[in-house]
C-alpha cells in the first residue's frame, strides 16, 4: 500500500522574497506547499508549489483554496489594512479546521503602535492569539535584501540617502526568516510562541554602505536627510501618499533606536547563527 500524501500547507505571500524561498525550503523537506495566486496575477508560481486561485475578498475561492490544509503560512504584501485581509484569511482558516498558523509580522508590532505597519501587524497578531488556533509568530527586522531598493539613487549619485540619523539597526537575512519559518512549518511546537528575527550585528547606516560599496565595487556613502526630503524622493519616484506616510512612520523607529537588538530567534528556530550582511553580499554581489 502506497503512503498517504501529505496534506497540503497552504503558502500565502507565495510570490514574495520569503514566499518563494520558503516553498522551496517546504517541498526539499517533502511538505506539499500549496501556494495561493490572486486570480488575474500574472506572477510565476514559485518552484515546487502547487498553485491555487483564490483571493482574500471571496470567501468561496477560500473555501476551495484551504481544503485540506491543516497548516498555514500567512503573509501578505505591504498595502493598506492588511489586518483586515488577514483577519478573512484566518476565518477562512477556522473554519477550514487549520490546527497550525505560522505567521510573519514585523519586530515592533503592537496594536496601539503610531506606525502603520506595527499597528496592523500587531492587530492581527492579537486576532491570531484570539482566535485559539496553536500559532508561531514571527517577527524579522528590516530585510537586507530591502538594500536593493536603494540601487537607482546609489547608481545616480553615489549615496544611501534616508532619514536615519546615526541609528544602527540588526537587518536580517530573508533567506534565514524563510528557513526559520520553514522549520516552524515542519516541525509544529506547542504554540502559541513570539519569536523576533534579527541578524547578529546592529550596523549603522555607514557601515551598511561600506559594505555596499566594497560589494557593488563603487564608491557609496551614507547621506543623513530630513524626512521631507525623504518623501519628496519617494514622490518622485511615484510611491502612494499611504505607502510614503507608513514608510516615514518606520524610519522615525528606526531613527529613534527602536531596531537595533540583536536576538538569538533564527539560532532558536534553525539550529544555526543568523547570516551577516557581508556574508549576503559576498555571495550575491549588488544588487542583491
């Protein structure tokens, strides 16, 4: 008698940095990622899923796309309340009769948070707490995969220019949250658990363009502006007045020291240390 499949892990945000990764991670480890694709989205599934239609407003292409599942990856793009995408995603889940929800939210999120993207996050975190569905949340720090956004403005004038002050902050490696949310995925705990994702140094914005530099082979230097500045950049480049107000609210964050711990959550969940910023790019070179 042949083995029973397995059943299906349902992979929202499957098209994303992590999502892509993580379906990898998922079918190397013989889990069956499915992977939800809004209808109309003309992205490639990712390689070694199985892809399915559904989107976040119809509750009947959600039925359809968690038949099945017992486990949930949820991650949805950045947009404007994604709480409440998530909050249908996770009675969609109920009501599947999902018994594991591994989610990514963002270090700093908390409901009552001014920055919109901590305050959405942290609702929905609560959501999932109350929602009694045994759960691993977790929360990475800014991605040093996000340095690629700053290539146009290093390749016109040499500089990272942001509003950052001489904070530092402990980026993580995306492929190290893809695999800590891959080994959450295979290997449940008891749940519900909390775990901050960072990388294993706080760098400041001129060592991380230091690095940059020594990586893209070109001078790069790191430029201290004012948020008005920032935003006019973000305009100009045709960024949303929502998208530049909730990316501001998260440099004053950073600006104010709030990313700088350094944790041990991708040693806990991966059995190994975090990747260093120099390692990504010794590796990849930039762009990453």
């Amino acid at each position: 008698m042949s083995a029973a499949a397995p059943d299906p892990v349902l992979v929202t945000g499957a098209t994303g940095t992590v999502g892509r990764m993580l379906t990898a991670g998922l079918a190397a480890q013989g889990v069956l990622p499915r992977v939800m694709l809004r209808p109309g989205s003309e992205s490639a599934p990712p390689e070694g899923g199985v892809p399915v239609r559904a989107d976040a407003d119809d509750p009947a292409s959600l039925r359809a796309a968690f038949s099945g599942v017992r486990s949930l990856f949820l991650l949805t793009p950045l947009g404007r309340r994604q709480d409440l995408r998530h909050a249908r995603l996770l009675e969609a889940a109920e009501r599947a009769g999902v018994e594991w929800i591994v989610k990514v939210s963002a270090l700093g999120a908390d409901p009552a948070s001014p920055v919109p993207v901590h305050r959405e996050h942290g609702l929905s975190d609560a959501a999932l707490a109350a929602s009694g569905i045994p759960h691993a949340v977790l929360r990475p720090n800014a991605f040093m995969q996000n340095t690629a956004q700053w290539r146009a403005t290093i390749e016109r004038m040499g500089a990272i220019r942001l509003p950052m002050g001489r904070s530092r902050v402990s980026m993580v490696d995306a492929r190290d949250v893809a695999a800590a949310a891959c080994a959450a995925l295979v290997a449940p705990g008891p749940g519900p658990v909390a775990v901050d994702l960072t990388g294993p140094e706080a760098l400041s914005y001129d060592e991380i363009a230091a690095a940059v530099s020594g990586a893209a082979g070109v001078p790069v230097r790191y430029c201290d502006v004012s948020p008005e500045e920032a935003a006019e950049g973000m305009r100009a480049n045709g960024m949303p007045d929502w998208a530049i107000e909730s990316r501001l609210a998260l440099y004053a964050t950073i600006r104010a020291g709030e990313a700088e711990a350094v944790t041990d959550g991708v040693r806990m969940l991966t059995g190994r240390p975090p990747r260093r910023l120099a390692d990504l790019l010794a590796e990849t070179g930039y762009p990453l």
